[in-house]
C-alpha cells in the first residue's frame, strides 16, 4: 500500500466532503455485500485463467494429478459462456 500511498493521499485531498462521503458509503456497502457483480465478472475474467493454470500446475508436480478445467463465464447480455 505504502507504494500507491502519495497518489491516494493527493487523489483524496482533492474531493469535496460530499463526494468523500458517498465514497465512503460504497465501502461499507460493498464490505457488508461482497463486490458487485459486474466487478467479479471483470476481476475474473482477467485472473481466472491464471490461477486454474497454476493450480493444474501443482496438482501435476506435487500430485502427479491430470485436469480438466471447464471454465464457465456470463457476459453482459447474461448467457453462459463455456470454456475447455
């Protein structure tokens, strides 16, 4: 965090009480409901495939184990996507 401190310390002193509270009011609100669905949509399809690879990675080197991942998406329009 100490990385990106400088950059959020200025972002921040830049908004005005009421939009520093509506931020703040969406915090709570995705801490008490998880993230939207739109964002775990996003977060996986961007990471997803990663970690079933390296998941299939350590299964075949410590377990000697084969898989098959079937990797599920909805896109916008809300169908299912399948992939092997």
């Amino acid at each position: 965090m100490s990385t990106f401190q400088a950059a959020i310390t200025e972002f921040m002193s830049g908004l005005d009480e009421k939009r520093c509270s509506a931020l703040e009011d969406e915090h709570l609100e995705w801490q008490q409901r998880g993230q939207p669905a739109e964002v775990q949509r996003k977060t996986a399809e961007r990471l997803a495939h990663t970690y079933f690879e390296k998941s299939a990675q350590v299964q075949y080197n410590d377990m000697g184990m084969r898989s098959i991942v079937l990797e599920t998406h909805r896109n916008k329009a809300g169908m299912k996507l399948f992939q092997l």
